[in-house]
C-alpha cells in the first residue's frame, strides 16, 4: 500500500507518466499507457488493457468477469484505445469464448453510468451519453452516437455515423449514417450534421440521402430496395458501405418511418 493508499500489483505495467490516484485499485494483469489517468475509486482488474493518454473517472470498474452464466473463468480481456475518457460509475466488462476481448476504440466517450458487456466491439470516436446499457455481443461502428438512456439488444451491429436519439430500445440493427429515433425505433433521416462536422461532401450526403429514400420510403421490400440501389445509384464508398452492412444483417434492420 502506497503512501497515497491505493493499490497497485508489483507485476501490473504501467507506462510512463501514468497518474493512479487514491484509493484506486490496479489488479495483476494489467498494462496501461502512458500519460494515462486512473482517478480516485477507480477498479482495473485482470485482462485490462489500457492505451495511452486515457483518463478513467472515479468508481469506474475495468474488464470485471462477464455477467454471462456460460463463462467459466477464461483468460479474457478489455481492450481500450489511447485518448479514450471513461467516466464516473462506468463498467466495462471482459470478453468470453465467443471474441476473447471487449474493446473501446481511440478517442472514444463514454459517460457516467455506460454498461459495456462482454465482447461488445466499439470502434473510434464514439460517444455513449449518460446511463447507455449495452448487451453482449454488441457491434457499433466508428463516429456513432448513442444519446442518454439507450438501451441495445444483444448481437445488435450499429453502423458508422448513426445517431441513436435518447431513450430509444434498440433490438435492431441500425445501418451507418442514420438518424433513429421513436419506438418502436425507425429511421428518422440520415446524420447529416455529423456528416459535414465530419468532412463529407454535399455529393457524398446526397448520394447516402438518395439510398436511403430507395430503402426507406419507396414501398420496396428490402430485397427489391437493394437491387434498386444497384441499378440507380453511382458507385462510391458510401453506397458499397450501406448495402454491405444490409445485406449482412442476418438480424434484420430498422423500420422505415411511420406513416400514420
């Protein structure tokens, strides 16, 4: 025990500059990154594998054993990218035999009260608001947002630059570029906001506008809107991007809009 009263295991690693700040707890198989914060409270078990330049908040608890009946206590991890914010009351939990890892990619926000379960897969520059319960097995995509209160089914995949309105019930999976929203949750236009804040071009946006009109609003099933898709729309990153992740989606997507 230090003079600062936390604990850290003599066989942890820590990089350079790393700051664990009172009454933290670092476990055995852990690595941290340099310039990394560990704030006061804070929980890092075994399997934790934390980049650089993170700050992890008070009473945040890293890579605990699976709340999954089926794991049987094998070698798993948390994997977290640099310049990643991890607040207050968080839990991240490790993987089990289906991914062997839960990982929150670089640059990524998570807000006070986020659950992330076992083999979740986040990607970068994500945000998940406040009290964001995600399921196990949850896929979500680079750039998407997800609002207070949103609650994922597990096995759900969330496309890139989707933005998921609060208090939705996702059970779904949402395609990239989307704005969801209403329940049960549909389609609500595209992230045409976040799309320019992230440099898309006017063509690029109305190319993914088009797309979605074909899926969404035309009285096409998902079959006829895809080969419509096809057939109409130039080719680009943006439309190989979409009906790849349609066609993928052995779990069905969301609904189009309501029209009543």
């Amino acid at each position: 025990m230090s003079d600062k009263q936390n604990y850290i295991h003599p066989k942890a690693k820590l990089g350079k500059n790393v700051i664990v700040d009172h009454f933290a707890y670092v476990a055995e198989d852990v690595e941290i990154g340099d310039g990394t914060w560990i704030g006061p409270n804070a929980v890092i078990m075994d399997g934790a594998r934390i980049g650089k330049n993170c700050q992890i908040f008070p009473s945040a608890v890293i890579s605990a054993t699976p709340q999954d009946l089926k794991y049987n206590g094998e070698k798993t991890t948390v994997e977290i990218g640099d310049n990643v914010i991890i607040r207050e009351f968080v839990t991240i939990n490790r993987g089990t035999l289906d991914k062997h890892k839960t990982a929150v990619g670089e640059n990524t926000l998570l807000m006070a009260y986020v659950h992330v379960a076992h083999d979740c897969i986040l990607g970068k520059n994500c945000i998940m608001a406040n009290n964001v319960a995600l399921a196990g097995h949850i896929e979500i995509d680079d750039y998407s947002i997800l609002e207070g209160l949103v609650a994922v089914q597990q096995f759900v995949k969330i496309g890139a630059h989707a933005f998921i309105a609060g208090a939705s019930l996702i059970r779904k999976n949402v395609p990239p570029y989307v704005k969801a929203a209403r329940e049960p949750l549909s389609y609500a236009g595209i992230n045409s906001v976040g799309l320019r804040r992230r440099g898309f071009t006017n063509e690029a946006i109305s190319i993914i506008e088009d797309i979605y009109r074909i899926i969404y609003v035309r009285s096409n099933n998902i079959t006829q809107a895809l080969n419509a898709v096809e057939l109409e729309i130039p080719a680009s990153e943006e439309k190989q991007n979409i009906i790849k992740f349609i066609r993928e989606s052995t779990k069905g997507i969301i609904r189009g809009p309501s029209l009543s």
